[in-house]
C-alpha cells in the first residue's frame, strides 16, 4: 500500500457552496504532486456514520487506500447539538507509477434539525453520472428520513446487520425494490455457503442444526430455508458459527482473514441486485 498524501480544509456552520469551492481550490492548488495529479473517481462513496461508529469508519476507509478512487462522504449525526454544519475536507493521493490517483474525503457534522434532511446536503455533492454507494454504520432508523432519504440517492445500500441491536430484516427487505442492497454478513458467510452447497442433494432431507453469533447463524439458516424450501429449526445463539447436519458436525471451513476494508472493497466491486441474498433475508424474516 502507497503512502497517502494529504491536504486539506476545515470549516465550521459553513455551507455546500464553501465546500464545493474549497474541493476546486484543492484540486487546482494542489503542490502534493507536482501539478501530476490524476482523478479517476469511480463512484460517490457516501457513508452514515453516527459518532460511536467514527473512529471504525474512518480506518476501513483508510484501509481502502487507492483501490476505489471517490469522492467519499462522511455524514456524521449530532442531532443534540445546535443546528448548523461543519465540515473538515481532505484530498487524498497515492502514487501510481510516475503520476498520483486522488481521491477526496469529505467529513460532515450534521448538527441538530440538518440531520434531518441529508439529501439536501448530498445531492450537490455527488460527482455526475457515477454510482452512489452508501454505508450504512450501526441500526438503520428504517421508516425515518435519513434512511429513507439516502436509500432513495443510492444505487447500492451496504449495512452489516452484525451491528445491529435487532435484526430487523423484516424492514429491510422493504428497501430491495429502490436500491441493490448487501449485507458485509453475507459476504463472510461465502465459505460456509461454499462448504454447505457441496453437500447437496443429502442436505435436502438432513436435520440441519445452526448456531452462532446471531446475525450470522439467522441469515445463513434464511438461505439454507430459501434454498431447500423447507424448515429449518430455529439457530442457537453462541460464540462461533457451527453447522450440524444428521448426526454429523461440519467442520468449520478455512476462512479469510479479511479486514472490514477487504470486506468493504469486496462490496463496492458489486452494482447489481443479488436476488439469493434477498430471498435469505426475506426467509430470515419470516416472509
């Protein structure tokens, strides 16, 4: 991984015009490279991220490094402070060969009522016809307006239902018609869905035991109950994933060790529906 190369502004109770003047002045001014610079931007990353999930954000985001050039904006909720916006504005290059790729990180406070109404602050920040990916840190407020809102901005929404304090997929199943949605659980559940797909046709009439941390253990058996069209028994919650089919337990198949910005990267490669891993959810559900 290239070293990053940083510039960047700051501003508090600013507006979307200010920002959108500081990105040019930047750009244009920019001594990181030697007037080398190469923006290549391939989508607009827009990421939620309630302040207890920050520090998380902001070290996936740097693991991502040069391998998804973008524009990426931090949208941070502070709806108990003063209404008004701050923003801290960054660009960021990395070495290609003799020239630079930049990316640029635009962090936004989003203080009081201007939580409400993310769109608003979006919409002029998107780059023209490239992709909106959003990341969705912690519980999504389903029902609510920034929910609402920044699914209905997004080609793909990317949540990990592991953050979540109830697995709510019930709510989540309502936003596959307006966006591509994805699960970071889903993807670490590939080896498991790997080693379980080998043993069909027998998996078909087995007992299927599951259990395991509870958001992995429940989507995994809403795939296994798509996929076989059938009932599985509940999951069991517990420490580490772990598959009974019969009288016989599966041994744990050889996982990657991927950090949250692998797993991340791995989502932002995706632009269509994955139509099995809504059906897991909707089975996970119960609809």
């Amino acid at each position: 991984m290239s070293q990053a190369l940083t510039e960047d502004w700051s501003g508090e109770d600013t507006t979307i015009a200010e920002i959108e003047r500081e990105l040019s002045r930047l750009r244009e001014s920019s001594t990181l490279t030697g007037g080398a610079n190469m923006r290549t931007s391939v989508m607009t990353h827009c990421a939620w991220v309630p302040p207890q999930w920050l520090d998380a954000a902001e070290q996936t985001l740097a693991g991502l490094a040069e391998r998804h050039p973008s524009r990426t904006l931090l949208l941070v909720p502070l709806p108990d402070e003063p209404d008004g916006l701050d923003a801290d504005v960054a660009l960021r290059c990395f070495r290609a060969g003799d020239r630079h790729v930049c990316s640029e990180v635009i962090e936004l406070r989003l203080r009081g009522n201007r939580m409400e109404a993310p769109a608003s602050i979006v919409l002029p920040l998107l780059i023209s016809d490239l992709p909106v990916f959003c990341r969705w840190r912690g519980e999504p407020p389903f029902d609510e307006a920034p929910w609402e809102q920044l699914v209905d901005l997004a080609d793909r929404v990317v949540v990990d239902s592991s953050e979540w304090d109830e697995l709510r997929y019930r709510e989540l199943t309502e936003a596959f018609d307006r966006a591509a949605v994805s699960d970071i659980v889903w993807t670490r559940l590939l080896p498991w869905r790997v080693a379980l797909a080998r043993r069909w046709p027998e998996i078909c009439e087995q007992e299927i035991r599951i259990a395991g941390p509870l958001a992995e253990a429940t989507l995994l058996r809403g795939w296994l109950t798509a996929r076989l069209d059938r009932t599985i028994r509940p999951a069991v919650e517990a420490d580490e994933l772990g598959v009974g089919l019969g009288g016989e337990t599966i041994a744990p198949p050889r996982l990657d060790r991927l950090s949250p910005s692998d797993l991340l990267s791995e989502e932002l490669d995706r632009f269509a529906r994955d139509r099995i891993y809504e059906e897991a959810v909707a089975a996970a559900a119960g609809t």
